[in-house]
C-alpha cells in the first residue's frame, strides 16, 4: 500500500507540474494494462503505440536491473490484433492476456482479488465498456463472477476479504479507471504471496 500511495504520489505530482512520467511507472511487473499501452487515451492502441509502450518498459526495467523475463515469447501486435483493423481495443487486450494466464494455470482455484480464480481483466468488468467502474457495475460485475465461478465448481473463497469498490477508488471520484483496478490487483497478489 505504502509503494502505491507513493507511486500514485508520483504521478499526481508529475501531472500537476506537467512532467512527463513513463507509461509503464504504473505497473513496475505483470502484463501492461490497455491504459499503459494507449498513450493518447483515445480508446485505442496503435501498433506504434503498443512498440512505444513495450520498448519505454523494456528499457526502464533494464535500468533498474530488473530486465523483462520471456520478451521473446511475448505476444505481438498481431497476436492481440485478433480481428486484423491495425488497433487494439481493452477487451482484446484483455482476451489475450486472459488467455495467456490461464495457459501457464493462473493463480488456480479460489485465489485472486478476493473474487476466485485467475484475476478478472477489467474489461470483464467494464459491463458498458465506457472504461471507467461506477460501484453499480462493479459489484454487478463481481456477482456475475462469483455465479460464473460457482457453476464451473470453483466456489470463491475469502469473499469477506474482497476489497470494496471504495477501497479500489483510489481518487474517490466514484469510478475505477483500468488503472486503479490494475494497481488493487496488484496489491491483492502481494499480500496473497506475503509469508504469513
């Protein structure tokens, strides 16, 4: 939480003097959510901004010594490109990178944000794909989820543990950007892998 806040502190504090910071500072491991990779925020990503994006992380994660692990078998632009019109929408970032956790098992069973299984993209909860989480549609999105995982026999556990839409609302504006739901994400497998 305290590395969130700082990096969040960061970022708000680059903004409001008008300093750029990398795409990728959001996210320093795990797959880049669709907000990395659309760099001007107009909804879609652009072969040359998916190469931007890759190459700024690549390069940052080399400086700090921490260099990106299986870039030669990570997917391409094509690969995400499922339909072929040149640009990438959140949902099939999303599909490829939901389906690429699942080829290497996930987190299995019961486990992740609270919610069971592999975690959700955000688009599984963008039920209006408008990118942005109003609180309706994130805990209409989460019962779906919970009847989805019953029905294929794996019952979510730690439910009571599952953070409130409040708690993700990292800006308290009353919606969850891709962003924010990355980032509670991020902090849930923390806390799952911290040794007890």
């Amino acid at each position: 939480m305290k590395n969130l806040k700082t990096t969040l502190s960061m970022a708000l504090t680059a903004a409001t003097v008008g300093l750029a910071l990398p795409v990728f500072a959001q996210s320093p491991g795990g797959p880049m959510g669709f907000a990395m990779f659309d760099r001007n925020q107009d909804g879609v990503v652009t072969e040359q901004e998916f190469a931007e994006a890759r190459a700024e992380r690549m390069a940052s994660r080399a400086a700090q010594g921490a260099p990106m692990r299986g870039i030669a078998n990570a997917p391409t632009f094509a690969d995400f490109d499922r339909n072929g019109d040149g640009k990438l929408t959140p949902d099939e970032v999303a599909a490829v990178q939901q389906a690429r956790r699942q080829a290497r098992g996930g987190m299995g069973p019961g486990r992740g944000m609270g919610m069971g299984g592999n975690q959700p993209a955000f688009a599984q909860f963008d039920l209006n794909g408008d990118g942005a989480l109003t609180e309706q549609e994130f805990y209409e999105a989460r019962g779906q989820r919970i009847q989805q995982r019953a029905g294929q026999g794996y019952p979510m556990r730690n439910l009571a543990n599952a953070p409130a839409f409040q708690a993700i609302d990292l800006d308290g504006n009353g919606q969850v950007t891709a962003d924010e739901f990355a980032a509670a994400q991020a902090q849930h497998r923390q806390q799952m892998m911290a040794p007890r």
